[in-house]
C-alpha cells in the first residue's frame, strides 16, 4: 500500500481558509485518524486526498504518482486515485441483494490490468480442492439442519472460503455427489481429476503453439517475459473471487441473498465495508462512519475495523470528531482547529505530551484539569509556584538541566508563520478554568507575564486520601463500578480525579488531595506551548 504525502496545502474560499499550510506524511500501512471540532478541516482534508476536493495550492501524492500539485497543473481525478470511500450514509442500493450492492462497483472497474487465462486459474482451483476430499465431506457435513439435511447454500460457501475459490468453483465440486451415501469417493476424485488435467493439457498447448508462454498464476507473458498488460475490465471469475474475499474479510458470506433492509445496522456497515474493499483500493478513507449506530454497536465495529487493517494490510484514514474513536483506532493521530494542524503523533503521545493548551483539553475524557500558575524557575531548575488560590508547590521538570529561557527561545524560532490575510484568525484557545463561583470582573484579554504559566493534570493523577496536602470537599461522584469520577472542590477551584475500584464518597465528604507521578503538563500560558513534563508537589 502506499505512503500519502501532502505539501504545503491550502483550500480557501476567497480570504477563509478551510486548510492552513497543511503538511503531512500518512505511512503506508498506517490507520490515521483526522481529528477535531466541527469545522477544524478534516472532512476538507479527506475531500482532498481522495480527489473529491480541489486544493487552492500545494501538492499531493500517492505512492510514487502525484495526484495533485498546483503548480504543474496536475489534478488526476478521483476515479483515477485508487481509492476507496465510505460515508455516514452507507449508501447501499435497497432494490438489490448484499451480493448485486458488492458486485455492482466491480462490474464498472475498468483500468490497466494484467491479462489472465481464466480457465486454467479455475481448473487448477478445482484441482487444488480435489486433491482434499475428505475436508470437502467434512465441510458438506457441517451444513446440516437439525434434520440432517445438507443445505446446499451453506456448504457451497463454506467450501469457497476455505479454499478460497469463486462461487462457481465450489458448486461444481458440490455438484459431483461425493457426500451422497454409497458414493465412491475415490472413483469420483481419480475420474475428475484426469478429465481437469488432461483440459489444463489442452489449454497450455494452445498457447504452446502460439508461442506464448504463461506464469504459474497463469497470468499471460509478453516477448519480454513480462506479464502483458492492458485497459480491461474484470472478468467474471475475478468478480466472484473478489466479492468472495471482501465477504470473508467482513464475515457477511451468508447474508449475500439478503435485501439491506433486512439486515441490522451492524451487517449493512459491513456490506457497506466490503463493497468498498472489494476492488482493492491503494487507500479506504472513511468520514465518520459509524456515527448512525448506536453505542454498542459502535464498540463492536470499532474492534472490526482494527482487527480489518491488521488483515488486509490497508492504509486508512479516518474522519471521526469523537476523540476516544480516534484514540482506540489509529496508529497516528493528526489533530486539527480552524484548518490548522495541532499535532500528529501516535495517540498515546499526543494523550501524555500534547504540543498546546488545545490538544490538552481535547484529548482526554474526562478532560484535563488545567490550573494557572504563578512563578519562577529557581537555582535548582524548578518552579516555585503559587497556586489554586494562594497554595505554595514545586514543579520538578522531568527533563534533567530543563531552561526556561532556552526552551522559549526554541518555541519561539519553530513558531508556526501568522496566515496574514486569514480571515478565520487564529487566536488563543480559549480554555476555561472550572469554577465554582464565576467573578464578575472577568478581562477579556488579561495581562499575561513571564511568570504565568497552565498546569495541566490528567484526572488519573490526582491521588485522594494518599497524604496530600490539599484539603478538598467532595462536589460529585459518578462511580461506574470499575472506577468513579470525583470532582473536588479547593477553594472555589474544581478539580477532576478517578479513583479505581467500586468506590463512592458522598457529596460534602471532607478528603485530602494530592498529586502523583511526571506526567503533569507545563505549560507557556502566554504562548500556549507545553514547556516540559514533570512532578506537582504542594507545599503549603
């Protein structure tokens, strides 16, 4: 599969801009998830990538073929890209069968291929499947109804997905009776086997004669032993085997003679997948599409979509504004706001060393405890702050000789440029502190200092009871049986802990509050930038 590379990309609509400045290298293999709040660009992004969307500049490429650049004046389109599309709506044909919605897409490819002898792969599919009888009887035997009846159906798709042949294939060997009672087997196996080979014979001599030779995939070779290629559209057989392995894949084999109104949101999701895959597509790019279902079901598809990348070995990229689909599916996750992008790194690092203020309070559920800060760095390389009201703490950077001064600096040279004629700007992110009581004398645009600074504590790492130093009272407790969801009050602050364990406290329980571990976050409130990571200590 190949890698995707994006330079320099823009889409704007005279001075908005849907996309800033995107850059950005989707591996090949990769399962990316295109995350943000509604409006960031990520639908835009996909649109583009795919060809459905006209970027304003830059260049794109798939694998080694430039799709798009807008200097060269190249733009190939979308049906040209090799790519595979699924929406929120699953778009499935409701006149036509699971089997007529899947092949309908393949009856229509029509693009360079290698050319085949068609009959040969068949007959040596027969072959193969002869060569086991006693598998092909216990397949058979297997389909039985409660009555001990073979049903006919059933043990022809089982014999197609194990040896993984066309419909037509296995119904043939269904056909020769070996199951029936008093049927000799061997007879049967010696007799069919002699008439395939001595067919095989007959085709390769034809060709023999022509002086043209095939490969042992029977694909069809040209004077310079190359496999001869040229603009066709799929054969019959490559149909059927290609539906057969999208239905395996997606385990919907049995539902092939059913209507999409007979199926469950969960089955036409899956019909919907495999009639994307079945033609092989370079990339699947799918924009949200498990938003329709319900939540359960959204958990099952969630696992089959991971479990599909490991086994078609596909690069994905998925649309998603819901930040725990995003950070339970991808390999990396790229995050955007106002079609600028934030941070694209695997989800685990974006959760633990998020780049701004932004990515902090996005990520996480429940969301990060952002507290404003106070402070210097002294002698020592640590910060002493005042905090949550006046409570004196220590900040010890987890990167040994941290400078302040020298960190700055580097965020201040690696900014990313202003977009001067944006008119969408991009401003501060707006973060809120939760309080309990709002005052009323709030500034719009506070003065910010060198010494203001945003700690941001993720909820696991408040520790309660543990020989804290914060006395804090109890607003609410959500328990959930393996873990409760605390919010506490320190003053007239808010803050946000779990507590594993069937735990509960009661509303107005007087607690103690500390905090554990080096992964608080530090960071620049003027510029909004993480600093570093380190360990929160209260003092007093």
């Amino acid at each position: 599969m190949p890698k995707i590379t994006l330079e320099h990309i823009n889409k704007k609509w005279g001075s908005y801009y849907g996309v800033d400045e995107l850059n950005l290298e989707i591996a090949d293999n990769a399962f990316v998830t295109l995350l943000g709040p509604s409006g960031c660009g990520k639908t835009t992004t996909l649109r583009m990538i795919a060809g459905l969307e006209t970027p304003t500049t830059g260049r794109i490429t798939i694998g080694d073929t430039v799709v798009f650049d807008a200097d060269a004046g190249i733009n190939v389109a979308a049906s040209k890209r090799h790519v595979g599309f699924l929406f929120q709506n699953y778009a499935l044909w409701p006149n036509m069968t699971v089997y007529q919605n899947i092949v309908f897409g393949l009856k229509n490819v029509k693009e360079e291929m290698e050319m085949y002898e068609w009959k040969l792969v068949r007959l040596n599919d027969y072959l193969r499947i002869l060569e086991k009888p006693e598998k092909v009887l216990s397949l058979i035997n297997d389909s039985k109804d409660k009555d001990g009846n073979i049903k006919m159906d059933s043990a022809i798709l089982k014999i197609t997905d194990f040896f993984e042949v066309s419909y037509p294939t296995a119904k043939k060997v269904f056909k020769l009776g070996m199951w029936k009672e008093g049927a000799d087997i061997h007879s049967i196996v010696a007799s069919e086997t002699e008439k395939a080979t001595r067919e095989m014979e007959g085709i390769k001599g034809k060709y023999a004669a022509k002086g043209i030779q095939l490969d042992e995939e029977f694909r069809i070779l040209g004077a310079d032993g190359n496999p001869v290629v040229k603009e066709r559209k799929l054969s019959p057989e490559e149909i059927d085997l290609k539906l057969r392995a999208s239905a395996r894949t997606l385990k919907i084999g049995q539902f092939m003679d059913r209507y999409p109104a007979e199926l469950s949101g969960g089955q036409q999701q899956r019909v919907a997948i495999a009639r994307t895959l079945a033609p092989g597509p370079r990339v699947l790019f799918m924009d949200e599409p498990l938003s329709n279902l319900d939540a359960k079901l959204r958990l099952e598809m969630r696992s089959e979509l991971k479990r599909l990348h490991m086994e078609t070995g596909a690069t994905f990229v998925y649309v998603t504004h819901d930040q725990l689909e995003a950070m339970t599916l991808a390999t990396r996750v790229c995050l955007m706001d106002n079609g600028v992008l934030q941070q694209y790194d695997p989800p685990l690092e974006i959760y633990h060393r998020p780049n701004n203020l932004f990515t902090a309070d996005f990520i996480g559920n429940p969301a990060v405890n952002l507290v404003e800060a106070k402070g210097v760095q002294n002698a020592k390389g640590q910060f002493e702050f005042e905090l949550l009201g006046g409570h004196k703490a220590v900040f010890t950077p987890r990167d040994e000789g941290f400078d302040l001064a020298a960190k700055r600096k580097e965020l201040e040279e690696n900014a990313r440029p202003i977009t001067l004629d944006k008119a969408n700007k991009d401003g501060p992110f707006p973060y809120k502190i939760p309080l309990i009581e709002q005052p009323v004398d709030v500034l719009d645009n506070p003065v910010i200092e060198e010494d203001d600074f945003v700690l941001g504590i993720r909820s696991e790492y408040l520790t309660i009871n543990d020989g804290g130093k914060l006395d804090a009272e109890v607003y609410s407790a959500m328990p959930t049986g393996k873990e409760t969801t605390i919010r506490l009050e320190v003053g007239n602050f808010l803050l946000t802990g779990d507590v594993f364990g069937a735990i509960d406290y009661p509303i107005g329980a007087k607690v103690t509050l500390g905090f554990s571990g080096h992964h608080i976050m530090l960071f620049d409130r003027k510029s909004q930038k993480l600093l570093t990571l380190g360990s929160l200590e209260i003092r007093e």
